[in-house]
C-alpha cells in the first residue's frame, strides 16, 4: 500500500484557461458565416439531428424562422419568451430552465441536410453543390440511429444546462410545428479541439486533441468557408458529425510507449515525437538507428498531416462523451467528431486513411454519422436560410 | 413571424455565480465528515455503484486504501501517478486526460453500502445501526440495472472532465484488483440543489430546487451527521441517491399555473403561493375567497415541509441528467436526487407522502435508487473507513 502511495506524483495545474465566465455572449445575426464553427471551442455541446415530416417547403421556412428568433435571444441570455405567462391557461413559451444562468458564451448553429435540397420541396436548384451523403468509410460502425438527419442543432457554452436548454426549446418548438422529428443527440463534455488563444484539451485516451488545428484567419477562410457559389452559400460550410466510441478501458492497458506510437506524439507534453514541444513541427522523415521512421507511418498524425494529404486541412471542433457503462459493464464513452470544411471530400479523404491502417482502430469504432451544410449567418431582420427559399 | 418574434422578452443574467474559478480544491483527509456532502454543490457530478466481487474482507480494505490515496491525489488537481512512465514496458497509472485541468474543487466522496456489514465480512458487528435497505416506495418503478450496488462513488467538480476522470481512474483501480465490478453510473449536469451562499439553481422542470435546503452547520449537527455509535460513524451519513425520470415534454404542456400548483411556488421568482420572493416562509394555512388553501396540501413543498413532516428534513444534493432520447424520440433526461440524513427512515417518511399524493407525480418516475453508508473522512495517513477493520 505504501509503496503505490508513494509512487503518486502531483501534477499542479496551469494558469491558463482556470477561469470561466459565463456572462459572454456571441452574436447571431451577421454578415458572413454562423457563430459556433470559428468561434474559441465552449465547454460544453448538445447536438441534435432531425428528420423533416412535412413534404411543405412552407413548413422548413415556419421553422427556420422560429427557430432563428429563438436562438438570436438564447445567444443574448434571454429566454424566449414568457416562463410563467399570467393568464391561467397559458403555457410557458420558454421551459426556464436557464433563466438567469446568463449566455454563457453559447452559441447554436444549424445545419441543412441533403433532402432539403431535393425535389420534394422544389430546392435541387439551390444544393451546395458539395452536398451529398458520405462514402461508406473503412472504419464505419454505423448506427442507423446514430446516423443522418435533415436538420442538425450544434449548440455549445460554458454552461451545459444553457446548450441543454437552447436544444430543448428548439425541439419543443420543431414539435409545436410538426414538420420536423427528433432523430438522434449527443451530449460532450470537456471540449477536444483548441480554438486560437486556447490550451489544447485531451480527448479520453488522455491525449492533447487539436494541436495542429485551425486557428488562423487565413486558414478558415482557405479550408473551411465556401466561397463561391450564390451569395448565401457564400461563408457557408460543410459540417460532418461523427460519433467516434472508444474502447477506453482496453486503451487503459495499452503500454504508453505504444500510445505514443499511435498518436506519434508523447502523452504528457503532446510533441511530437521527433521533437521537445508541443508546437515543434513533426518530422515525418526523422529515423532512428535502425533507420526506421520515429513517427511511424501508421500514426495518427503521419496520416492525418497535411504534409502528407496534398495539403489537405479540416476544422475539427470535437467533444467528449459518456453514455455510461455497456452491457458488459465497461465505461462507455468517446469523442464526439464534428468538423468543418469546404468540400466534405477532404474530410473522407483523410478518414480514409486513417480508417484504413490506423493503429488506433483497434480502439475506437465510428457508430454515428451525419454531414449538414452549414449556411452563412442570417443578417438582422432575416432567418437562418431565408435566401434558399426566394 | 413577426408576432411571435416581438413576444420574446430579454432576461438578463443575474450577477452572482457567474465566474467559476477551476483551481479552487477540498482537503480529503480530515477530523469529521468526508468532502462533497456540506460541501457548496459544484456543477457537475458522476456517480457509479459498484459490486463487490471478492469474499475477503481484506480485499474491501485495499481497495478503499487504494482509492483513498488516489483520491486525495485528485482533489489537489494532480494525477494520481505517472501518466507517461518513463519505461517502455509500463502502462500509466493515471489515464491523464485531467492533467492540467486544475482540481476545479473536485470532492469524491465514498458510500459503503449494506453488503459490506455482513457476516460475509465479518463486519456485522460494525453495521451502521440504520443502514438496510430502502423500503418499497409508492413512486418506484426500479429498474434492477440503475439500482443497489456495494460501493458508491460520487465525484463533484467544477469541471465534467475532472470529475469523469475521478469515477473512470477509481472504476480502473477496482478492476485492477478484482474486488469490485461497475454497476450502475449516472453523469450530472447542473447542481439542482443550492449550497450556502449559492443562487438556487433550477431543475428541468423549470422551476428552483432547493430553496429550503439545509445551509446552516446547526442544521448540519441536528440532521445530517451521526453523532452517536462508535467514534468511527461520528459525523458520517446515510446517502440516498435516486434516478428521477422526468417527461419534460408531457410537464411542457402543462399550463404555468397549473405547474405552479403543482410545487405550490411561482416558476420565476420561485416564491411561495403565499408569498412575493423566494425566500418567504410558505403559509400553508392560508386560505382563498373560496376557502380553499391558496397552496393546495398536496403542492409539493407542502408534502415536503418540515413544518407538516414533524420537523424532519434532508440534505438535498442533486444534479440534473439527460439520457438523450427515448424510444419514442422524446426527450429522456431528469433529476438525480442525492440526499443525506442520519436516518434513512427520515428520507422514506418524506418520499411516501411525496410518492402517494403528489401532483408531480404524473411526470417523474424514480428509475434507480441505491442506499449507501458514508463514514466520516480519513485521518492523514488512515484510509476511508479504516477503523471499521479494526
């Protein structure tokens, strides 16, 4: 008993990062892309996918719209409308639950399937033109259940209860319609990619998620906004959501050395392997004495490099999740994938690969899939979309 | 459109509780209770049973041996050994994704449940006088799975991430050991319980939970804590932990005043029927022109108030929870009721009325249920329940 006692070392924490405040707000309205995909990563995600049950394109624009009001009050801290109306017979409009939590830097973002864009509602016309389901992929385990959707609601903040609240309201309100069904959701935890000015999180194998991610200007407006294509797909962007399980206590009797090599980075300090720091540039070519390669080919981030993808490069904005404990009683948990891009081939791209020969397959099985098209921000006055439909 | 657009009207957050500082930590050892009962509710929890799977007394005392040292470690915001040992042979001993996140006033706090004082053990003789199991409550719809279990873990922290980390290092000692298997685990969301100097948070049923929770260490002394029996059971306490299914969608199309009948406050300000702010002593005699009680004696605080249960009260110290969707697509979320008391009987006398004769009752079900002993803190240099092996 002693001896493992001893054997624990503290481990203290960082300065940055330590304070949370929830009185921060983003803007809904705007004139280029939605909040919630450039945004600095929150710490907290509710995700949640519809299936459209009206054939009336009136019925997506009722909807759109309702929701656009909605989610431009949420975003501000406010309710969206009265939680304890004085007549007798009224309902709430809004469930209350994040009365006076403030915004909490929460921001909502909807995605637009690929039957929105289809003859049933007299729209092929208007399809982003990249928009399409994904390829089957090698790593695939999927969940019908898990899986699709014509509508998806990405909210995120610094308080869970407020992204719970937001996505709640705005299925009551689907509900109210009748044009729209709730179909799958997610809940994260801990956010697993870093936005610019921000420590870089750990995903549940405990290691440092989004070092190499996008942070600069330069590089969204290059790899994740559209920037082509009529004015309202313009700042648009493809979103794809995937459910990402992981065998995490398997993972737990991993020796660290192979962790290492399957992320080709060092547990703790997240360098790469070929170097001391966690922002040192890996070094795919670097060999040791025996003139194999340091990072090994099959490593997380030899596949997924750019170097090493004709440049190729995608907005990751992940999370961690739990669905507790499986049948056989082992933590159920994973990352939650969500990433942003301007053409949903790149993502396949590098998924391909890394569904092929990863070495962390052994540990992880995609069971949820969804892709979306993100449009632009609708400006003041207007709703989410209300230019598809003119 | 536009109607249903100006009818939503701003609320702006309050200003209290909105910084939450993640370096804050709790002391684990101490001379009297264990950390996370008196403790002011942090914002997030998870909770997971477990079985023990071993005859042997001496196996119970290595694995809380084990878990005392690791939790004292992970209270202080350091890991709980080495997240990259140096060998390459070596797995680590903490799975690392909280390194750096601070301790984020992290408390776990372990229940001893009623297996452990047997004659398995040995231990009859050191059973808590009032540990047995909870009675058949008029509210159970108990699923065997989310239930019982031998050890409790509840882990609290100002971060998911910190308090995941806690129950999944602690779940990966046990296994190592081969005394004890998960049972059942529920992750919180949102403290719905209000600690001393804290804003009363608020449930997904929309309205303030906790308003008349204990806060004062006098109500501590009378209510919560053993004072009585051997030295080692002094200022511990029974644990009672339900999982409280809510049909959020059925309760959001209740009427507000019908809602506000139903717990017997207004859903905004939270005050009683009879009174204008939150923290109005309720009149339960008060009558209307008619005559009628203005809160009507089945309200929810009425069947709960100390003033109508001969004085008895509990520690409330719950979070609220979300399980995603239903099989019918319906919200699947509720509240995970967490209370302490020094006597279980004071908990089953509040929940029969509660469970016979409430309105709310349409709306909840209690899914899951566990009894637990929580014995006081450690000494420095004791493990949790030591003196009970003595």
């Amino acid at each position: 008993m002693a001896a493992h006692a001893a054997a624990f070392a503290a481990s203290p924490a960082q300065s940055g990062d330590d304070m949370v405040d929830l009185t921060k707000s983003h803007p809904f309205y705007g004139d280029a892309q939605q909040a919630g995909i450039s945004t600095e990563p929150q710490r907290h995600s509710m995700f949640m996918t519809f299936d459209l049950t009206t054939a009336k394109v009136g019925d997506i624009q009722v909807l759109l719209a309702l929701w656009s009001a909605a989610i431009a009050q949420m975003m501000q801290g406010a309710t969206i409308g009265q939680v304890e109306p004085p007549q007798d017979s009224a309902v709430g409009l809004d469930t209350g639950e994040a009365l006076n939590l403030g915004p909490a830097s929460l921001t909502v973002t909807i995605g637009l399937g690929p039957k929105i864009f289809t003859d049933i509602y007299g729209l092929s016309h208007q399809r982003p033109p990249l928009l399409r389901e994904l390829i089957a992929l090698p790593s695939d385990s999927l969940v019908p259940g898990l899986t699709g959707g014509d509508l998806s609601v990405q909210a995120c903040a610094d308080d869970p209860q407020v992204a719970y609240h937001a996505v709640r309201d705005l299925a009551r309100i689907a509900k109210s319609t009748g044009s729209a069904q709730t179909r799958w959701t997610v809940m994260g935890f801990g956010r697993a990619s870093a936005g610019r000015g921000q420590q870089t999180p750990r995903n549940l194998l405990g290691f440092k998620d989004g070092t190499r991610n996008l942070k600069e200007d330069a590089e969204f407006e290059k790899f994740v906004w559209v920037k082509d294509g009529p004015a309202w797909q313009r700042y648009g962007s493809y979103q794809v959501v995937r459910k990402i399980q992981m065998h995490i206590e398997n993972w737990d009797t991993d020796r660290v050395s192979d962790q290492n090599n399957v992320f080709g980075r060092h547990k703790v300090s997240g360098a790469p392997l070929t170097g001391k720091t966690e922002f040192d540039t890996p070094d795919f070519a670097k060999t040791d004495a025996s003139g194999n390669t340091v990072i090994l080919p099959t490593a997380h981030i030899a596949l997924a490099a750019h170097e090493n993808n004709n440049g190729i490069r995608i907005l990751r904005r992940s999370y961690n999740y739990t669905d507790g404990l499986n049948q056989f009683g082992q933590l159920d948990a994973g990352l939650f994938f969500m990433s942003y891009q301007n053409d949903p081939a790149h993502f396949e791209a590098l998924q391909t690969r890394l569904g092929a020969s990863d070495a962390l397959n052994e540990y992880i099985a995609h069971i949820g899939s969804g892709i979306f098209f993100a449009p632009p921000a609708p400006k003041q006055g207007e709703y989410i979309g209300q230019a598809i439909f003119s």
